[in-house]
C-alpha cells in the first residue's frame, strides 16, 4: 500500500504553499496539460468502479482524517505513465467534476494522488463537505466513459 498523502486546509495562505509544495512534488504537469486543451480520451472499461472505502457517506469525521480508495476493473499507475486499462486518483472537495474532455485542475477542490496512491491525509474545517473521486488518465483527463464516484457528504466536527 503506498504511503498515505497529508494534506491540510486550515488557512488560505497555508493551503495555497502546501499545495503547491505538494503538486509540484508529486503530480508535475507538463505546460500544455495546464492550457485546458481538450485531450484524447483514453477508454476504460463500462464496469470500472472508483469508490471510497472511507470515508463513507453521511458519516461525521475529525478534521484530520484519511481517505481510502478503493478501484475494480482498472489498475493505478503514476500520473505520466501512458499504460492502457490503468489512471490516478483526483479527490475532488466540494466541486463538481469539470468538462470531460479536459484535463482535471490541480487546485484546492481538486487534489491529484499522481503517484498512484490509493489513500490521503486531509484537514478540513469545521463544517459539510463534498468528497468525489474522478480517475484521470496520465495526462490527468478523464477516462471515457469518466471512472468517478457517486458525491458523498461527510461532516467534520
């Protein structure tokens, strides 16, 4: 199991250098991949399934907790690894999926597990929070059909 990803959200300036420390050291994309141009579409299967194993959905969870993923019919393999079948992670926090054709930000909403995690450490406030999972492809773009998760809502106490 690879090694979990710690991510926190306390305050904006905190974020935003976290972040980025954390996309440039494990998802780096190249120049073009940032453009939003559309890109080809790597197939995947009608039965892929993303899915968290946890959390769940409804559950109240601490501000610092882990999310597990869990992926049938598909393999993981590092953001930049062109391997048929396979695709990340993106954990997607309170937005919605962007245009499928496109390449998935890397932002706050948007957090890229591009060196094939299956699990991250996140810190959120106080509060409701959306979690989705979307597998993109090595170049960050969804799949199609896209392999995403069903919206689930955890409450942090």
């Amino acid at each position: 199991m690879m090694a979990a990803t710690h991510l926190s959200f306390r305050t904006p300036r905190r974020t935003a250098v976290r972040l980025l420390l954390l996309l440039t050291a494990l998802a780096p994309i190249s120049a073009p991949l940032c453009a939003q141009t559309a890109s080809p579409r790597q197939p995947a299967p009608r039965n892929a399934l993303v899915y968290f194993h946890y959390p769940l959905d409804g559950l109240r969870v601490p501000e610092r907790f882990t999310v597990r993923i869990g992926l049938k019919e598909m393999g993981v393999a590092p953001a930049g690894i062109d391997k048929p079948g396979t695709g990340h992670h993106h954990l997607l926090i309170d937005t919605d999926p962007g245009p499928p054709g496109q390449p998935i930000p890397a932002d706050y909403n948007h957090i890229h597990l591009g060196n094939g995690q299956t699990e991250v450490v996140v810190t959120l406030p106080k509060g409701t929070h959306t979690l989705q999972l979307l597998l993109g492809d090595h170049t960050h773009t969804p799949h199609r059909p896209p392999v995403m998760s069903q919206k689930i809502t955890v409450y942090v106490r």
